[in-house]
C-alpha cells in the first residue's frame, strides 16, 4: 500500500550570511504519526520550523503539505509575545476570530490547558509556563489536522508537562499528525512515533526510540546526544591535530 506522507520536505537548508544553519534536510512525515524532532541548543529545529511555517525563506529546497483543510496546519512557535494588557480569553477570542472557533471550544481548551480560573487575568502577569499554555490553547484552536509546536514543553512545570503529553495522545487518538521540537528530549521521547535528531544542522538519527537506541548501543536520547557530541569533539581534535601536522 502507499504510505500517505502528508508533509514532504526535500534538500531544504539555510544559510545565514556565512553560515550554513541547516545542511540540506530530506524528512517525510506520515499521516497520523507524531514526529519529534530533537537536539541541543543551536541545532536548527526552528530554523527548519519557521521554514515550513512560512515564517523564513529557505536557502534551498522544497517541501509541500498534502491536507484537506485550507488552513494547513496548527502552529506553536517558540515564544509568543501576547499583548499583555488582554486577559487569556481575550487573547484567545482574538485568535478565535480568524480560525472560525466557536466560544464552547475556547472555554473547552481554557479547561483543558487549567486556565480556566485565570482566563479573567491579564496575560502580562502570567508566568513562563503559563503563557507557554495560552501559546498551546492559541494552537489547538485551529482545527486542523496537522500540529506543528517548537519546543512545546519550554517552561511547563512537571505536572503540566505530563498534561501536555496527555493532550499530544489526545491528539494521535484522532489521527492528527504531529511535528514537535524539543531540546528537552525525556521530556518528549514517550510520546514519539518516530524521533529525528539534528545536530549542527544536520539530521544524524531518524527512526522509532527503540532503533536509534538500538543502532547507537544506547539507553535514552540524552546519551545518544553525548556520543554524537563526543563523536564531533575528537573529529574536531583530530581535524586539528592533522592541520597541525601537515604544517
Ligand atoms: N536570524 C538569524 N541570523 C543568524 N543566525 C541565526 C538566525 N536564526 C538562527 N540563527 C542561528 O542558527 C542556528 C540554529 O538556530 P535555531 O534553529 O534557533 O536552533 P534550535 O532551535 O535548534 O535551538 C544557531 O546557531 C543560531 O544562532
Ligand atoms: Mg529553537
């Protein structure tokens, strides 16, 4: 049977000024798989989000979404800079109005993101996390099939990340289809199909948790994550060392 790939991305890369932040990425993602995408900081996971958000023109490359709705996709970015002055619900009836959301479904996700008590509150005294949520409500309000979040879990404390898993198998259970990043990878390795991990621009690992353990003889991601760093440590020594001795 054919794989349904609802999103394909080919040869997609970025360069700023000098610098080549992504190598040329080749990445498909399936219907219904939730997709993690993780490494450290300055990796470039959101460098390649914002390019397949729209937010940032590729250097080079494509990538194409097959999906129904014309709304492609529901985004999460990074950090979100709401007015502060407006209270949850209002920042969400905000983006309600351009997604068509109805008022039940903006009270429904203030419940289910435990806002609900503060949607009367101003955004600009929530904390990191609670704003993270708001941030997370903005996104479910689009009802698409496809999820994109960057680093998602960034600031949530250990009970909302949990929720936030719950909501990400809420979300699988009806079959919609989920790209997120995380540098905060045991936060998120339970919850993947199938994890991709960049490092210094480039993918180095892309399979389910148990073949990327597997192949790297290894335990969590966190430890796959120091081989690769370790691995480009002495390749940097020895890249020295044989600029050293050649002159
Ligand atoms: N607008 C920009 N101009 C120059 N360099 C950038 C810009 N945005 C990101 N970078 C660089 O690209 C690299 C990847 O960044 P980013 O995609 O934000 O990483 P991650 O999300 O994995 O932490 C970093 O070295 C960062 O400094
Ligand atoms: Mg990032």
């Amino acid at each position: 049977m054919k794989e349904d790939i609802v999103l394909t991305i080919s040869q997609l890369s970025k360069t700023y000024g000098k610098k080549q932040v992504l190598h040329p990425v080749d990445l498909k993602v399936k219907r219904g798989e939730c997709v993690v995408l993780c490494g450290g900081n300055g990796a470039g996971k959101s460098t390649l989000i914002k390019m397949i958000t729209g937010i940032e023109k590729q250097s080079t490359g494509k990538f194409t979404f097959k999906v129904d709705n014309k709304k492609k996709f529901g985004f999460m970015p990074d950090a979100m800079d709401f007015p502060g002055e407006l209270t949850a619900i209002e920042v969400l009836k905000y983006y309600g109005k351009f997604l068509n959301a109805s008022e039940d479904k903006i009270n429904e996700l203030l419940k289910r993101v435990g806002l609900w008590d503060v949607r009367n509150q101003k955004v600009g005294s929530f904390s990191k996390g609670m704003s993270q949520r708001v941030n997370l409500a903005q996104t479910l309000l689009a009802d698409v099939d496809v999820y994109i979040l960057d680093e998602p879990t960034n600031g949530l404390d250990p009970y909302w990340v949990i929720e936030f898993k719950e909501i990400i198998h809420d979300l699988k259970r009806e079959g919609k289809t989920i790209l997120l990043s995380s540098h905060i990878m045991r936060d998120v390795a339970e919850i993947s199909d199938r994890v991709v991990i960049l490092f210094e621009g480039a993918i180095k690992e892309d399979g389910s948790l148990e073949e990327i353990y597997a192949r790297n003889n290894c335990e969590s991601l966190e430890e796959v994550f120091l081989k690769l760093l370790k691995l480009q440590t002495n390749q940097s020594v020895l890249r020295k060392t044989l600029e050293y001795d050649a002159g």
